[in-house]
C-alpha cells in the first residue's frame, strides 16, 4: 500500500500490478484508493498498469469498480496523450465489455479519431487491441469507411502476423459500406501481399493464416484470386498446411487456372501420404463439380489416376466419379466401362457403395448389370449398413430396368436378406417399403425408385453466410481457426453486480467470471486448451451452495516417490454431472477422521476422468485439497490441480479431475493398482488405492475393417495368443450384449455359427496403439462363455479379460 505512494514511478506500477494480482474480494477495498490514485499518476507506465489492474478488479468484484467510478476513469484515459495509456484502456475496456451483461464501451465517432491516432504510435500488442475495438465500430457512411481504411492501411505492412490480420479485419468489415468498386479493387489489391507474406512463416503461423485465408477467399476471392501459386504445396509442408492449402486452392480454381491446378493435383496423388493423396483425388472430383467447363479434362485426370493401379487412389477416384455423374447426367457415361475394369480391387465401404449406385443407376447401358451386383450380394450379410442400402436399392432398380428371370431372383434374395436376416432397422424399413411397392404397384415403384434426382452443387463454399460473417468478425482468434462461432466453444458467464443477499456469497465469487473451453474442432489442427477439474458442491442440509475460487499454487509433493505435475497437459474442460450412480468409497469416513471419498475412473468424451465424491462429515470446516497419484501401470497422472470448495460440516462436494496418461510410469508387468494421497490444509495426508480397469482406456481407435482384423490375427504368433473361460457367465441376447460392448469401445467385426455356438470376433484398442483381437464364443443362453484374444502385449491379457468379464456381466 505504502509502495503505491513511492517516488519512483517503477514501485508504484509494480505495487499495483501486485495487488491487481491478489484475487481476494475481501481486499478490495483496501485496492481501490491506490488504484484511483495510479489512474490519476504523472508517469504513463504507472496509468497503464493500473487501467489493466481495473480489469482485474472487475472480474473479482463489478459491483465494486461501477461504485467507485473506475470505468468512466477507464474511458477517460482513452483521450490520453500517451498511445500505450490508450491501448492498456482500451483492452480494459474491451474485457469487461466481453464479461458483462450491458453495454459499457463502444466507439463512438469522438473516440474514433483518438484511437486512430493512437494506433500509429503503441506497441505491436496494443495496435492489435485498438483494431479489435476499432472492428465494431459501424461506420455512418461510405466516405467515413474510407477514411478509416485508409488510416489503418498502412498496418497491413506490419512485421507482425496479429496486426496484419487484425488490420485485415479492420478493412473487411468496413469495406462492407464502402461502394465505390475502383476503391474495392485497390483494396484487395493492397491485402494480396500481406497475407501471402504470412504464408512465409513457420508451420504453425502459416496454418492459423490458412484458416483465416479459407474465410477471406470465401468472401473476397479477388483478394488472392491470381495467387493461386502461392497455395502449392512444397515437400517440406506439413500435412495439416497442405490439407488447408488444397481447400484454398479448390476455392480459388477458375476456368482461367483450372490446368495448373489440375497438374498440382495430379501431382500429389502419387505421394507417399495416404490421406493427403486421398484428399487430392477428391479435390480433383469438386473442381469437376465446381467448374462446368473443365469438368472433361478433371474426369481425364482421373481415369489417367485409375490406370496407375494404386488402390485407395482408385477407390477414392471412384467415388468422386459417382458425384460427377449426379452433377452432370448423362454425359460421361462412357467411362463407366474402365470403372468396372476395377470392381475386384474394392474393399472400401464408401468406393464399394459408389461402385454399387453407379451400377444401378445405369443398368440399362451394363450388359452384364446383374452379374457385377451378384458379385456384391454373395457377401451382403457381411457388409457395412452402407453398402448394404446401396446393394439393396441397386437391385430393385435393375429389376425395375430388366425384369428377367436373373434380377427377379436377385430382388427375391436381396428382399429376404434385408427383412429376415438384419438387425439394421434402417435396412430392414427400407427394403419392406420397396417390397409393398413392387408387390402393389410395379408402375408407382418406377416413379419413386426411378424418379429424377436432383443436380448436386458445388460444396467448396460450405458455410452458411450467416455464419461466415460471425467468423470474418472474429479473424485473428481461435474462432476463425476453428472454423466455429465463438459460442460454441467458450462458455461465458456475464457478470451482473450483485445489489442484494451478499452475505450469500462471502467470497465474492457470485460476482466472477468463468470461461470454459469445449470440444475443439474436427477441422484441422488445433492449439491446446486449458483448464483444472471442474467443482460441484452440494449440501446435505438446507444451506446456501459455497463455491471458493481455485486454487492459486500447484499440489506440492505428498508422496516421495511422486512426479511433479508442473509440464501435464491439460485437457478440455467437462461440465460436471452431479446426478449419477453412487461411487465406490474408497476411504470410509471412520478412517479419514470424518472425511469420506468415493471415487472411480471414468471416460467421457474421448477423455480420461477421476469422479470424485467428497463428505465432511467432520465437525469442522476443510479446505485446500490436493491430490497426488503414486506410479501406476498406465501413468495415470492428474492435468491439472484438484478443486474442491470449502466443506462446512455435514456439506458434500462432487468434482471430475482430468486425467492424462504416461506421466509417471511404474516399471514392471503390468496391473490394475492405483494408489491415490489426498491432503487438506486441517488433516494429515490419507493414502486409498483404487483399480485401473482398461474399459476407461478402451479409445475410439480400435474399430477395425474385416480385411485388416484378418490380417492383423494372421500377423500375430500363436504365442501371443491367450484364452480364459467364464463359466458363470450365460448370455442370453446377443444384440444386448453387443450393444454393450459397442457403448465401451469394443468393436464388432464379424459373426459366425460353429455347432450350435455363436461365435463373435471383435476388436478394441488402448493408447499407444496396443490393439486386442477378441474371439468370444457361447451359446445363447447356455452358461458358459469363452474368450480368445491375440494382441501384441499379452502381459495385458488378465485385465483384459478383468474388463471383459465385467461387460459379460452386465
């Protein structure tokens, strides 16, 4: 406090910024006098630092900085004559705007020229939070846009990547009122350069410009519409940046480029990338889409991919071709013939159900229709539910095209197949409807099954513009990365001042706010999040649900032989359920001097979680919990501190702390021991043990296609394979027990009857790609179950089977 009067302006900044940085409401009190008296200093470093200690202030207690004039304290060091003074300002401002619930700062056509004044004279970072704030301002007219623009051009020259796409966002927006067309034109011109330079940059920064480029050209492909060369990719690039560049290049393909697209992509699928080379026959098939007049020359390149005999080349050229006839009918049907040429190679669902729908499709122009499907349908029961659809409307339309005596058999087997043998509802509905039709009416079967189908459209443009202007606005942040609305990531909680009942919140929490990051997108790359375990306190008696804020300082070591967590990644955040089964106690509150923790591992999401249920059943208050795990089998370590509130007596608290694995490996074989130390600021440390069931490891990872399940059994020796019976065990539903094996990531591959046994072949995998390969064979509802696994760690086989038996048993 005294360091805020100190004559040298460094203390007094540092004074401040210190107490900024202690979040406990009950001080706060004592920061406001200091606080208005720094906003107030001779020296601009000093008025600075205290605009961002507002901002802190605001977030621990709003009630507090409107009562005490600091906002408008805020707004007026916008007129300030020192541009970093503006820039700290203006990025308070812009927060708090953010977390609260009324509008608070918005430029107006006064602070406008202040800010633009500002922004040629501040730092790199605080040019980048005067054209955030700048890029909500709406201009009253075209001419007050232009003067803008023309004012903010000269940042596009930046070194730095955030300005230049700051400023980018700065001129898109306001070249929405401008409309002048020469003034536009010059304008794409002049932000060519400086998004091609970003693409100069290491990896990363390339692929957060290529994210931001994908949005620009969707609503400006001028901007980069004779650049197209810069998007090429180079040997050395990444995947994921030649994945972005080849959508770009998609969307800026043009009649006038389109051969040397095409000569890229011809390229790139003979690389060595599977999924890369896939992705370039595709983009082949929706240039073919896209542009009308090269539709020939990319059906060329195709056919030329086809003959080089590489299969996933052809069975991805395959399925392209059978969008390019849905867009143009009728006119390149002649190819047909080469694509039957490749029928035996198929193995694919997608390339197979293409194949299918173009073989029923035009039947009427392949003599030997039938023969090609009943090479499909001596497999059918087999099939994915993909193919299967497409086998079984494939059939009826060439019995509706050729009504002989071949597909009339066919239809009979194909019909009987989808109604009496699945399980697939969806096929089984389907194949009923066509049955009442040609059973009723032959005439209204051709109508529905024959109808003409509409022209499918260029998809290269896929997001809603509504959605497209929410990302344009929000370019240079994750949103724009992520290629989704802010909202559906980031979870805010605005903040109100609370006027009444504070003494339901004594710690001020009501009056904070909390952001939490949600699933990260499919699309590409993305950066790491981060968050803790996330509280749910609940009272046992009536009484008012106590939150207190987490944590400030890492768990300290409670066991000797622990590893720090200090370098965990930390996984997305999970809302809590508080609802749900009771949890196993693992320290009785007899033991824990009143305390009592249940707790069991769970996945959710994709992600590992530790659900922990504490009781205070105690006659005093606890607080300041932390946890440590011992070295365990599969380094299950925590992702960040554990966060419970303070329990007054007789209150309980429910929390999921997220896990990560391989953090502090024991040596030896492998087993399902997990020792757990749980410490609080009033009890010594308890030490409970827990078990790692491999059903929480069990990753989406482990679904296997027929061909490669066979393979990999045949790959693996005899010697890694293990079996155990469970002779307690009576299965009497097989689709039940499918189901349940399906919900834990124990995947279904094929069945077979030997006697009268079922038996089932299944696969399932756990990080590090250790895979198991499960034979499980019954009789229904006979006791008596036996399980075979192969796998290439059987060390791993008695928790296997631990986990196995314990879905068997339901």
């Amino acid at each position: 406090m005294q360091d805020s009067q100190d004559p040298n302006p460094l203390i007094r900044a540092l004074a401040v910024r210190t107490m900024g940085c202690i979040r406990v409401d009950k001080i706060t009190e004592y920061l406001c006098d200091p606080l208005q008296r720094c906003l107030k200093d001779d020296d601009p470093y000093v008025r600075k630092t205290a605009s961002i200690c507002v901002a802190k202030l605001y977030d621990i207690n709003a009630e507090l900085v409107e009562d005490r004039g600091f906002l408008e304290s805020l707004k007026d060091l916008i007129s300030d004559n020192n541009p970093m003074v503006v820039a700290n300002a203006v990025a308070a401002l812009s927060e708090i705007q953010e977390n609260s619930s009324r509008p608070i700062f918005e430029v107006t056509s006064h602070t406008l020229s202040k800010l633009l004044t500002a922004l040629n004279e501040c730092t790199e970072w605080g040019q980048v939070f005067i054209l955030d704030a700048l890029s909500k301002y709406k201009a009253a007219d075209a001419r007050e846009a232009e003067s803008i623009v023309e004012r903010v051009t000269p940042r596009l020259q930046h070194a730095n990547c955030a300005v230049v796409l700051s400023a980018v966002k700065m001129i898109l927006q306001q070249m929405e009122l401008i409309t002048s067309t020469d003034v536009v034109r010059n304008l794409c011109k002049k932000m060519a350069p400086p998004l091609v330079t970003l693409l100069s940059a290491e990896p990363e920064i390339q692929y957060v410009a290529l994210r931001n480029i994908n949005l620009i050209v969707q609503r400006r492909p001028t901007i980069l519409a004779h650049e197209i060369k810069v998007f090429f990719c180079k040997y050395n690039d990444p995947i994921y940046v030649k994945m972005e560049k080849l959508e770009i290049m998609i969307k800026l393909a043009s009649d006038r480029n389109i051969d040397q697209v095409l000569l890229e992509f011809k390229e790139y699928a003979t690389e060595v990338d599977v999924d890369f080379v896939r992705k370039a026959v595709r983009a082949i098939g929706r240039c073919a889409i896209k542009l009308e007049r090269a539709a020939e020359r990319c059906i060329s390149v195709l056919l030329e991919l086809i003959k080089i005999k590489v299969n996933y080349v052809v069975q991805e050229a395959i399925i392209v071709i059978k969008d390019i006839f849905r867009r143009y009918p009728n006119t390149y049907e002649s190819i047909i013939a080469t694509l039957c040429e490749s029928l035996d190679t198929l193995d694919e669902p997608e390339a197979k159900a293409s194949m299918i729908w173009i073989i029923g499709e035009y039947a009427e122009r392949i003599d030997n229709a039938d023969e090609l499907l009943e090479s499909f349908l001596e497999s059918f029961p087999e099939e994915p539910a993909q193919v299967q659809l497409q086998l079984l409307t494939a059939t009826v339309k060439l019995f509706l095209k050729k009504p002989t005596e071949g597909p009339q058999q066919m239809i009979q087997v194909v019909l009987n197949n989808a109604t009496v043998e699945t399980d697939n509802p969806d096929l089984r509905d389907r194949a009923y409807i066509y049955w009442r039709l040609l059973s009723t009416d032959p005439e209204a079967a051709k109508d529905v099954v024959l109808a003409e189908k509409p022209v499918i459209s260029d998809d290269s443009n896929q997001l809603d513009p509504s959605l497209l202007d929410e990302l344009l606005a929000n370019i240079a942040t994750l949103s724009s990365v992520y290629h989704k609305p802010p909202d559906s990531f980031v979870t805010r909680v605005k903040t109100t001042p609370q006027r009444s009942e504070e003494e339901d919140y004594p710690d001020g929490s009501e009056a904070g706010y909390s952001e939490s990051s949600a699933h990260a997108p499919d699309s590409g790359a993305s950066p790491p999040t981060s968050s803790s375990s996330v509280p749910y306190a609940s009272p046992k008696h009536p009484a008012a649900t106590q939150v207190s804020p987490p944590p400030s300082a890492p768990a300290p070591d409670l066991l000797g032989d622990l590893i720090g967590l200090d370098n965990a990644i930390v996984p997305v955040d999970q809302p809590v359920e508080p609802a749900g089964p009771p949890l196993p106690v693992l320290l009785p509150a007899s033991t824990g001097q009143g305390l009592q923790i249940s707790a069991h591992l769970a996945r959710k999401d994709g992600q590992i979680f530790y659900s922990m249920l504490f009781e205070n059943n105690s006659q005093i208050p606890l607080d300041g919990f932390m946890i440590q795990f011992n070295k365990n089998s599969f380094g299950l370590a925590p992702a960040g501190p554990l966060q419970v509130p303070q329990l007054q007596p007789g209150t309980s608290a429910r929390t999921l702390l997220p896990m990560v694995l391989f953090q502090n490996m024991a040596p030896g074989p492998p087993n399902s021991l997990l020792q757990v130390a749980v410490k609080n600021n009033q009890q010594p440390v308890w030490y409970f043990s827990d078990k790692i069931s491999l059903l929480v490891l069990f990753s989406e990872d482990g679904k296997m296609e027929r061909a490669s399940f066979l393979e990999a059994w045949k790959s693996l020796p005899d010697s890694n394979e293990v079996s155990k019976e469970f002779p307690g065990i009576t299965v009497n539903s097989l689709e039940g027990i499918l189901d349940r094996l399906a919900a834990s990531k124990v995947f279904f591959i094929a069945k077979r009857k030997h006697a009268n046994q079922e038996v089932l072949y299944l696969s399932a995998q756990v990080p590090r790609g250790i895979t198991f390969l499960i034979e499980l064979t019954m009789v229904a509802g006979a006791p008596g179950v036996k399980c075979a696994i192969k796998t290439p760690s059987p060390e791993m086989a008695p928790l296997f089977f631990e986990a196995i038996e314990t879905l068997l048993r339901g």
